[in-house]
C-alpha cells in the first residue's frame, strides 16, 4: 500500500510541473546534470590464496564463499588465471574438455610452485574451476586452480582440512605417496592400504610420468607401454639395471588421471613399485641389486 501511495504522490507532483512548468525552490531547471554518474558494473572475480568450504566446477557468484584456511575447509584457490585466444573469443569451455588444457597447464605450474613439488606424488588433486554460462556472456574470462587433500589413493575424493597446503610438499610431509600393503581380490587389486615402509608392504611409489598426448580410449589399450615406461622409473629409483632381469626383481602398479583430468590434458602418470614374492620391510629407494635381488 505504502508503494501504491508514493507512485500517486510522484504522479501529482509531475502533473503540477508540467501543467504550470513551475521550477522547484533551488532548482536550475535542468533535472539531470545534479545525479551522480553510475560507476560501470564490476566483474565478479574469486580471489587468490583463499581457502573454500566447498567445490565446484563451475563458480556462481552469488554462492561464492571463502573462509580463512586456518578454519575446517575443502579446498585453496592458490591461482586465478584468465583465458586467452580463440577459448576467450568462443563459447565457454566445459569442465573435462580439451580447451582447458592450457588452463590446467598453468595451474599445474602455479601448484607446483606453491607446494614445493609434483601434486601427483602426495594426496592432492587439482581442479580447474570455470565462472557460470551468464558470467562468461557478460565479459567473465577467469579460470580458478583449487587444491584439495584427498583420502588416499584410492579415493581422491576432497577432504577436509585446516591449514593451507603451501610447502606442504617440502621435508618429510604425511601427504606424500609412499608404502603400501595392497589388497587384492583374486588377482585383482582392490586398494592400496597405506603402511610406514618400516612395516610389512609389497608396494612402493618411485615416481610420476608424463604420457605423451593420445586420447583417453588410446591409454587404456597402452597399458604394456605404461608398464614398461613405470619400470624404468622402478629401476632409477632403487638403482638396479633396467635390464632382463627387472622384471624378476619387480613388478609395476600405475595410476592414470582420471578420464576427466585426462581429456583436460593431464598426463601424470603415477607409478608404485611392486614385489610379488615377498614383503619388504624398508624402502627401495637406492636399494641396488642386492637390497632388490632377482628371483
């Protein structure tokens, strides 16, 4: 009612101005030169160094929320990025395609710089965060690199955390892949139980490569090539010959990115030494022939 009552008022003081074109004591006459300009509308941009209590591909505005990382949270945005070329000039890319491989590249390099090494060698994933459909129609062009502690190798699903995780990859940090005890299911392995390398294991991480650029299906019909290029890294790491005997010395698990890091170019392989015929109690890492004997 309130609303209804002022538009009456407005329209009889508007009547009496135009019917007997009288000027308001103080005014000039001229009713637009006294508004302030309107500042242009500012784009929404999350911020840099801010740690969130939850994750999302695909960032809206209005639900965005950052907490301070000493608090309980999912994830750290460590970068903010902006698109450029013929992705900026297109439609919106979509989370898990090919036009993010430069997106992923950068924030790979920003991750790496900020934890003090290779994400893909601790329990830390890495998600490229894109603004919503509207936000990108209206002039929105940035890209956002979170970092979140996962579970375990297994399960790379976010956990959450307090503290921020840069340098949490420099000395000796309880996030880095290091023994396992694998369990298995006939021949199968069902997951890797992580252990001190002080303990009964017959699993050991040695290291990550990069696989050249193939598609998705292309990998999954390589697995020979992975396995040979995992026990290269075995035998750098416990310093045996890469030779006919390492296959007799060793075997390989590897852990591919998922389909969806995969399609947006990453190409981190991971790879886990594995002993067959019997439990190791201590680490590989420089081992020689004889910590590591052919049998």
């Amino acid at each position: 009612m309130r609303r209804w009552l002022a538009a009456l008022a407005l329209a009889g003081t508007l009547t009496v101005l135009l019917s007997g074109c009288v000027r308001p004591g103080g005014s000039d006459g001229d009713l637009t030169d006294d508004w302030p300009a309107l500042r242009a509308p500012q784009l929404f941009v999350p911020a840099t160094d801010a740690c969130l209590p939850r994750i999302t591909a695909v960032v809206q505005a209005r639900t965005y929320e950052a907490v301070d990382c000493s608090r309980s949270h999912l994830a750290e945005t460590v970068h903010v990025g902006r698109f450029a070329g013929p992705t900026a000039d297109g439609d919106r890319p979509e989370p898990g395609s090919a036009a993010l491989r430069p997106a992923r590249a950068e924030c790979d390099q920003r991750a790496r710089e900020v934890l003090g090494g290779d994400w893909h060698a601790a329990r830390i994933t890495l998600t490229v965060a894109l603004p919503a459909t509207s936000a990108w129609r209206g002039g929105a062009r940035w890209f956002r690199c979170d970092l979140s502690e996962t579970g375990s190798i297994d399960n790379t699903r976010p956990v959450n955390r307090t503290g921020s995780l840069r340098g949490a990859m420099i000395g000796d940090s309880p996030l880095l892949h290091r023994c396992f005890d694998p369990k298995l299911i006939g021949d199968n392995l069902n997951y890797m139980a992580p252990v001190l390398c002080t303990e009964p294991h017959r699993a050991e991480f040695v290291g990550v490569y990069v696989e050249r650029d193939m598609s998705w299906a292309e990998f999954g019909r390589s697995h020979q090539r992975a396995h040979t290029r995992c026990m290269a890294l075995i035998a750098a790491f416990a310093e045996v010959p890469n030779n006919s005997d390492l296959p007799y010395r060793a075997g390989s698990i590897f852990y591919p990115p998922s389909r969806r890091e995969w399609q947006e170019g990453d190409r981190g392989v991971r790879c886990f030494l594995w002993s067959d015929d019997r439990k190791l109690t201590r680490s590989m890492r420089g081992a020689g022939p004889q910590g590591l004997p052919a049998s």
